[in-house]
C-alpha cells in the first residue's frame, strides 16, 4: 500500500467523525471551481449537442474543442454582453434620437 505524501490532504470525512474547518473551507473552495467549469462542459454538451468526440487527428480534435470552449463561454455570458451593449447605447451622444 502507498504511502501519502504529506502535504496531501484527504478531505473525506471518515465515519462518524465531521469535516474539520480546513476541509470544509477546502471542499467549498474546489466544489465552486468544479461548478463554473461543468457548466461550460454542460453547454458544450446540452446546447451544441457535442457528446462524442471523433478520433480525426490531435490538431483537428484540439481546434474544434477550444472553438467549443470559446463559444460556451460567449454563450454563458451572452446577458452581460447584452447588458453592456444597452449601457453603451444609453451613454452615447446620439442616444437622444
């Protein structure tokens, strides 16, 4: 059996026994991290119906998914775009017409 390296920390909680602080603040810090990066992976999946990857060659396969990647998060932040485009339309001299 492999030892653990020290610094790792294992933030399970054992039976019976409660999370300490640490591992709490821990969780909550890389359960927000996952949050934020599966909904893009959901959009990828769910609104481009992109589930299955083709084996069509590394480059090709690296291209389509940082184009997938890149389009997911326009589309995540498709309302503060929107947003910023009526404020900048609010805030322009011709805006009176």
């Amino acid at each position: 059996m492999k030892k653990c390296p020290s610094n790792w920390d294992n933030s399970k909680r054992k039976l019976g026994q409660n999370l300490s602080g640490s591992q709490k603040k821990r969780n909550r810090k890389h359960s927000s991290i996952r949050a934020r990066v599966e909904h893009v992976f959901r959009v990828i999946k769910q609104q481009f119906v992109f589930t299955r990857t083709r084996y069509r060659g590394l480059m090709k396969n690296a291209v389509q998914m940082n184009m997938l990647m890149g389009l997911a998060n326009l589309y995540l932040l498709r309302r503060n775009c929107w947003l910023l485009e009526g404020e900048f339309a609010q805030n322009t001299p011709d805006s009176g017409r």
